[in-house]
C-alpha cells in the first residue's frame, strides 16, 4: 500500500472512532432522557439502537487488525492503532451501559428517590466521555490526567446517592402506607444499578483518556 494511502487510512481511523464516540453519547443521552421522561418509545429506540453500534465496533475492529497485519507498523502507528481499538472496546461497552438504560427506562413507573440525581450523573459521565474524546482527537495529555482527575468525583457522588437510598429505606420514609415491599424493592434495585452502570461509563472514560495517554507519550501510567 503507497505511504499516502496509509496515511489516509490512519486518518480514516481516528474519524470514524470519534464518529463512534458521538453516536454512543448520543445513545447514553437518550437513555438519560427515556429514564427522566418514563419515554417507553425513547427507551426502546435505545435498546434497539445498540445492533448498529455492535456493527461499528466490528467493522472498526476489522480496520485496526487490517492495518496492524497488513501495514506492520511501528512505534507511534503501532500505539495508535491498539489504543484505538482499545477504545473502540470501551465505546462499546458504554452502548451497552446506555441499553440498560433503556431496559430501566420501560420498567420506570415512579421516582421515589428525589434526592437522587440521576440526571447530574449522567451529564457528568457525558463531559468525562466528552473530554476523553477530545483528548484523543487534539492528541492533548493534560486533558487525559484531568479525566482520571475527575473520576474521584463521580465516585463520591454515586457512593452519596446510593447511600441517601439505603437511608431512606432504613428510616422507611419509601415504603408507603400499603406496606407494598416487592414493588419497592424493584425500584430500589433498579435505581442502585442505574447509579452502578453510570458509574461504571465512568470508569470507561478513564479507560479511554488512558489509553490516549499511552498512544501519545508511550505512558502506561494511567492504564494501571
């Protein structure tokens, strides 16, 4: 393959991982809107989105064993291409993080938990998905370190929301005058795996700034 058309190839690479980015964004927003909303079309538009993400991330990995195999590069290229499907890997995962969403979305009758802000979770898992994406794209590695930064925060704050439900059942504030325990409990669960999923988009975003970090400056430092 001429140098040029590789070159274009690698170029091609970084466009479509970064397409992807948007479109898994797009999907965890509307899993946050289906949640805030009770949108049960919302929801299942999200849950059936998730086949053409899965079908990103085959094709994208194809690309990245095509020029790994193929071209052999070294160095630079070579981190490149593995940190971006690495990253590929997390998108991924956090499109299956959003279905859930949408699964939690249609079973959504009712917020018994106020105090829970699942709305002020999701956007700040957004911005660290946001900011780990342009750390890649700009090749910048402060903002790679500021994301890892950030993930103490997002920690915190789902270990506050999850503790105000145990709370609240502990002070049996939630359960109501009918004594209803199943219903409740159902809810419950599904607000402390909507905390725990959220959390976890997090976590994919330090993943993410990590392996940029790796792919510009050959640090492994946040991987570990």
């Amino acid at each position: 393959m001429p140098r040029n058309e590789y070159q274009t190839r690698l170029a091609d690479l970084r466009s479509d991982v970064l397409y992807m980015a948007e479109v898994v964004a797009e999907r965890l927003r509307m899993g946050l809107d289906a949640l805030e909303q009770k949108d049960e079309r919302l929801a299942e538009e999200v849950i059936q989105g998730d086949g053409e993400v899965n079908r990103m991330y085959l094709d994208l990995e194809s690309d990245c064993i095509d020029l790994i195999a193929l071209q052999q590069p070294v160095a630079g290229d070579l981190r490149f291409i593995a940190s971006s499907f690495k990253i590929i890997t997390d998108l991924e995962r956090i499109a299956d993080l959003a279905t859930n969403l949408g699964k939690y979305a249609t079973d959504a009758e009712r917020d018994l938990f106020p105090d829970v802000d699942i709305q002020r979770l999701g956007d700040y898992t957004l911005e660290m998905l946001d900011q780990a994406m342009a750390a890649y794209e700009n090749e910048d590695a402060d903002e790679c370190y500021a994301v890892a930064d950030r993930d103490d925060d997002l920690d915190a704050m789902c270990e506050a929301a999850s503790e105000i439900v145990v709370r609240d059942l502990i002070e049996g504030e939630e359960l109501g005058s009918d004594g209803a325990v199943e219903p409740l409990m159902q809810d419950v669960s599904r607000l402390l795996l909507t905390v725990r999923d959220l959390e976890r988009v997090g976590d994919h975003a330090v993943n993410i700034a990590a392996r940029t970090l790796y792919m510009i400056e050959n640090d492994d430092e946040l991987i570990y």
